[in-house]
C-alpha cells in the first residue's frame, strides 16, 4: 500500500521523534502489539505509520527502517505483501463486517517468515459495532502480530480501544519549523502558514501551492478570499470571488473568514468588551457552521456569506 502524497515519512522531520521511538522499540524487540498513531494526516499520521508497518515486516531492517531489499519489503513495496492488511472507511465509517474479517484473517499462520500487520486508517471512524468487535484482537492479537491504528481525531476513539494502544509520541511542529520545511520542498520563501488551520496542515499546505493545467492553486485562491472578504467587510457587500463560490469552496471561504475576525480580535484586544465578545461570537457561528456543511443536503451560500457581512458591520459600526 502506498499513500499518495508525493512525501514519505523521512521527509518530515516533526516526525523524526516518532520514527526514532519506533524503531527503537522495534530493535529492543519491545514493540507493543497495538499502537496509536494519533497524527492528523496532513500532517504524515498516514505516511507514519505506513513507515512503521513496512520496518515491522522487513525481514533484515536497518537503524532507519525497512532495508528495501528483502522479500518482503519487495512484497509491501508492490502492494501485495500477504501478511499485511489496510482497513479504510467504507463511506463515513468503518463497519463491523470490515473488522471481523480482519480479526478473522490475523488468526491464520503467517504466510512469510515475518510479522503480520494491519493498520487501520481514520479509526476514529469505527462505529460502535466495529470497535467493539476489535477490543478481543486488541487485547490478544496473536504472536508476531502488530495492529497500528491511525487517527486523525483521536479524541473521538471509544476509550475501551484506545487504552489497548500504546500511543506514539507526536509533538505539533511550529509554524517556523513548517515554514522552513516548505522552503525546502516547495522553494518557497514567502510565508504561507497563516493558512495552516484552513487547508488542515503542512502537507496539504504543500499541496496546495501546486496548480494543474494553469488553473489557479488552492492558496492563490485562498489569497484571493482574504483579500475580498476584508474588501467586504468594509463595504457591507459581497465582493469579487465571494459572488461566484462552489459548493466545494464554501469550507474554505468561511475559514478564511473566521480567520479574519480571528485577526481583528487580536489586533484590537483593548476594543470594547460587548463588541469583542460579540465578534468571538460571530467568529464562533462561522466555525459551527463549517462543521454543519457536510450534513446540510443544501445552503443557499451567497445569502450565507452576505449574512456574515451583514452582522460583522452591524457590530463594528455601533
């Protein structure tokens, strides 16, 4: 299996710490049977623990992981390594059936001489029939088995399966730990971090520098909604791109917008408190609405984005 992002787990050096505490479990030959890597995709809990499957199934690793050269890294490198299994949501959750056919097939003898692994992306996505149907596999697993369990919230794991895990761990990296990272793979020397919190992360920041068939990127859009919104904010009107949003766009333009309001607070700390705490309000509305969107079968988006507007200057011109 391979994760399509164009950066591999050594690529990252936040991930360094991580990959180290693994591998040196792996050489004490202490490794926990259940492990959590609790990192947000965007930022490599993907590539992480893909890195960590492959160095645990390499027949001769080395002190940086997997060797690449044996049977078995050939096998996991092809994607059809016998012994490994993937389970992903099917649709908006992971079901029971998936899990019980993976518990199912981690009872069969090892087709290589190696361990057996599975990892789980987006766990959190285990509905409660699915979580519960791990617990037993989670608790005894089998000789030479490894269970690695990627989430990008893990907050929202049952606490009956994560205790089970031994938790990888992760420190946040610095936007100047990002921003130099982004220099380096994307020779890029402008800062581009203040969207950090729209697009998700570093690695779908890198992402979104990139444009295809000369269409603008995502960040030159996201550039371009900052820009209209203040012109907005201050005329009372939609403006420019504001008029013309995609369903697909309608999350990023309102984060850009939180992030705004989020600066004008900041800016003007000493500003009147009953105004200030009715921006925090408006910023607040915005990110709930953000997270009502994938439900909503509909949004009239324009009015939306004007009632926004509309409310910004009704506080602001008291």
């Amino acid at each position: 299996m391979v994760v399509e992002s164009g950066f591999t787990a050594a690529q990252l050096p936040w991930l360094e710490g991580p990959r180290q505490a693994f591998l040196a479990q792996l050489t004490r030959q202490k490794m926990p049977h259940a492990q959590l890597v609790g990192i947000d995709s965007a930022y490599g809990g993907e590539l992480l623990s893909v890195f960590m499957a492959r160095a645990a199934m390499c027949l001769q690793s080395t002190p940086a992981g997997a060797c690449g050269f044996c049977k078995s890294c050939q096998l996991f490198d092809a994607g059809n390594h016998p012994d490994f299994y993937h389970i992903a949501a099917d649709g908006n959750q992971i079901k029971v059936d998936q899990i019980r056919e993976l518990c199912t097939r981690l009872t069969a003898t090892a087709q290589q001489s190696g361990m057996r692994v599975a990892i789980i992306h987006h766990s959190e996505r285990l509905n409660s029939a699915a979580a519960n149907a791990l617990l037993k596999t989670l608790e005894e697993p089998g000789k030479d088995t490894l269970l690695i369990l990627q989430s990008d919230t893990p907050a929202r794991l049952m606490a009956t399966v994560s205790s089970r895990c031994q938790r990888i761990p992760f420190v946040v990296p610095s936007r100047e730990i990002i921003k130099n990272w982004l220099a380096q793979q994307c020779d890029i020397q402008e800062d581009v971090t203040w969207c950090l919190s729209v697009v998700g992360g570093p690695l779908k920041l890198a992402e979104s520098l990139q444009s295809e068939g000369g269409q603008q990127s995502r960040y030159q859009s996201l550039l371009q909604f900052r820009k209209d919104w203040a012109q907005s904010l201050s005329s009372g009107h939609l403006c420019a791109s504001l008029l013309t949003i995609s369903e697909q766009q309608i999350i990023d333009v309102l984060k850009v917008l939180y992030l705004l309001i989020r600066q004008v607070l900041l800016k003007n700390s000493h500003q009147d408190a009953f105004i200030h705490a009715q921006l925090g309000n408006l910023a607040a509305k915005i990110m709930g609405m953000c997270h009502s969107l994938s439900t909503m079968p509909s949004v009239n988006y324009l009015a939306l984005c004007q009632s926004y507007v509309l409310e910004y200057r009704e506080i602001t011109n008291k």
